[in-house]
C-alpha cells in the first residue's frame, strides 16, 4: 500500500463508525479547500477535518467508507 495511503487511512480508521457504508472507485478529483474527494461514480464524498488530504492522488483506487449517520469518510484503503 502507498505510505501516504496508508497514512491517512489509518487516520481515517481511527474515527469508527456504527452505521457504514463502503463504496469502491478511483479518485478523480481532490479539493483540499472542502476537504472532499470525488470519485469515478460523480459522488463528492466530505472528509473530517483532520483528514491528510493532501495525501490523497487522483487516479487512486479506493474503497471509501462512509458513515450513513454523518456522512463523512471514516476510512480510505487501497483497492485493486
């Protein structure tokens, strides 16, 4: 796995969630200004505001989870 990757994603998996939801694709734009991500399926998809974003890359394969309650990512990992 990327190291950036991984870096954030275990950021992102410190957050938990109770009620998730995971989705796959890849990255096609990252807006550090909202702290979001929009993926191949034309979602924008909101992270904490802790989240390394910068660390994100277009192009990358991801499965994203989401928390259904809040709506925000709490976890980012590789996918194939």
């Amino acid at each position: 796995m990327n190291k950036t990757l991984a870096t954030t994603a275990a950021l992102l998996a410190m957050l938990g969630s109770a009620y998730a939801a995971t989705v796959q694709g890849t990255i096609q734009a990252v807006d550090p200004a909202t702290k979001s991500i929009t993926l191949d399926d034309g979602k924008i998809y909101q992270l904490p505001p802790k989240a390394a974003i910068n660390q994100l890359k277009i192009g990358a394969k991801v499965a994203v989870t989401v928390d259904e309650k809040t709506g925000l990512v709490t976890s980012i990992k590789k996918s194939s």
